[in-house]
C-alpha cells in the first residue's frame, strides 16, 4: 500500500483567516467558565503554538499546564507570595489572589528557556519566540471555538512563585494563557493609527 504523500500547499487567499485576524480580540479571563479543551484539543492547541518561528529550531520554550485541582493549589503559592510582600492587605484579597488560575477551565503557563546556541542565535530573537508561541496559542485556542487571554499580572515577575513553577535560571514566564468558554463577547478596542506606527524608509 502506497502512503498519500503530505503536500504543503502553496499560500491561498483565505478570506475566512482574514476575517477572523481582522476581527481579532482577546476574552476576558474574568468572565471565562466551563468547558476548556478535552485532552485531545488541548494538545492540539499547544501542538500549534510550538509552531512557530524558532531560528535554528532550538525550541526555546515549555509548557507547564494547569487545570482542575492543580489550578487552586498553585494559586496557594501565588496567594502565599502575595501576603508575603503585602502583609498589611486584608484576608480576602488573599482569596481573591489564590483564585486567579481558577478563572478559566485550562491555563498554560510558557515559559521562555532560552539556551545557549553554539550557532549564535541571541537569546533576544529565543525570547522572541516565546512570544509568538504565547499568541499562537491564543489563536489556536481562538480558532478551536474556545476564548484565551495573555496574562502577565504579578505573579508572572515572581521570584518565590517562579520557584513553585519551576523555573531555573534563565528562564522567564512569557506569558500565563487562559482558555475556556467566553461567557461575554469583548467590547471593541482601539486600535493603533497605521500612520502613526508607519514611515517610509529615507536616507538620512
Ligand atoms: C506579555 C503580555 C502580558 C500581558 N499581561 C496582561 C495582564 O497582566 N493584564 C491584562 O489585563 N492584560 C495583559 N495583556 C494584554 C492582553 O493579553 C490583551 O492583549 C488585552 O486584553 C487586549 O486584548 P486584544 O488581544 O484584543 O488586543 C498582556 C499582553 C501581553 C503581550
């Protein structure tokens, strides 16, 4: 039996991509719920996010997943270095911080590890693409039918919380991704002028 070869097409207009990037916005991970991803869609989704551009393929980034219990007991070590640092904040902010991952069925902590390349790519352009996996994943999830957010916050900067994720030296959160079902559509954003980001190359 002959195996039907894997063909890469050659880029077409795709009107319905077009529309949907055109149209693009993040969903709140505040008015996320139930369900996330099964299994299945889920590795999809970060099997898409890793696809992204990697000079010399290094693969500079991983995935920590939360969900179900994992969520809330993570949150403990978030909740725990909140207090910590802000020991005069009241016992319900402690609530509110240990809840953060609680937000959305299905987070996916990216981690930049940028290594060091005996090629030379600057750990600058790694970086870098642990930010594309960040959005890549937001579009994946996005195009499976579920909302994402790219969240930062605090904890993300973290040092007694980067140490519960497992962080090692040189290694950095990139970004805490949210996925679930969007209970609200997002309001419109502004966008920024094309003219004020834009020039024309001169010769100076
Ligand atoms: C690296 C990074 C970190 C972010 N962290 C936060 C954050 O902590 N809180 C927040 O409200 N938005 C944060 N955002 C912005 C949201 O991901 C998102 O861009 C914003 O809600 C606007 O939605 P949009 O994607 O539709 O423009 C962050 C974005 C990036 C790129």
């Amino acid at each position: 039996m002959t195996e039907t070869p894997i063909t890469f097409p050659l880029p077409t207009h795709r009107p319905e991509l077009i529309a949907f990037l055109s149209t693009r916005r993040s969903n709140l991970a505040k008015v996320m719920e139930g369900p996330g991803p099964d299994t299945e869609i889920r590795d999809k989704i970060l099997e898409i996010a890793a696809r992204v551009p990697d000079h010399r393929k290094l693969a500079p980034w991983r995935f920590v997943i939360f969900e179900g219990q994992a969520r809330s007991a993570f949150g403990q070590h978030i909740s725990t270095a909140f207090m910590a640092a802000n020991p005069t904040a009241p016992a319900d902010r402690a609530i509110f911080e240990g809840a953060r991952l609680i937000r959305a069925p299905l987070v996916v902590a990216v981690i930049s590890a940028p290594v060091d390349c005996p090629r030379g790519t600057p750990k600058w352009e790694q970086e870098l693409s642990a930010g594309a996996v960040c959005f890549n994943m937001c579009l994946a999830a996005q195009a499976h039918g579920f909302g994402a957010q790219w969240l930062t916050e605090w904890y993300a900067y973290d040092d007694t919380v980067n140490a519960a994720l497992g962080l090692t030296a040189g290694q950095r959160v990139a970004g805490y991704i949210y996925i679930g079902t969007p209970t609200t559509e997002s309001a419109p954003r502004t966008r920024p002028n094309l003219e004020n980001i834009t020039q024309f190359w001169r010769k100076i």
